[in-house]
C-alpha cells in the first residue's frame, strides 16, 4: 500500500501522508530535530509508524534520483 501521495488539491501538490494533509516534510524535520518516532505518532495520531517510516523512504527515493552535475571552476 502506497502511503506517500501528491494531490494538486492537498497542500498545492506537497508529498503527504495519505489520507492526511500532513506532508512528508514536516516528518523529516522533526524526525532531523531529534523527535522520537513515538514523539511523533503521540503528536499525529491519525498516522502509523509505517507512515513515518515511508516518509524516510520517499526522502531517500529522492535523493537516490537526483542528478548531480558538477560545475568546473
């Protein structure tokens, strides 16, 4: 089950949870700022620890794809 979408009509296309307006964004930031996942889950109840743990893989899907060029100086 895909649980990461993009909807134009959900916060103007941002990755979120499914069934949330909760984007993926504000996951890693906390997650970055030191948040437990149970921190986490305790501040969105309506989301799961596979929702968490989907954020970081959207994260890394991401990052994975991201062409590099490098500049000559």
């Amino acid at each position: 089950m895909k649980l990461i979408e993009s909807n134009p009509k959900i916060m103007f296309g941002k990755p979120v949870i499914k069934g949330t307006r909760i984007p993926v964004d504000i996951i890693l930031e906390k997650l970055a700022y030191g948040n437990s996942i149970e921190e986490i889950l305790a501040s969105y109840p309506t989301i799961t620890k596979d929702a968490i743990y989907a954020c970081l893989h959207y994260a890394s899907a991401q990052i994975r794809n991201e062409n590099i060029y490098s500049i000559a100086s």
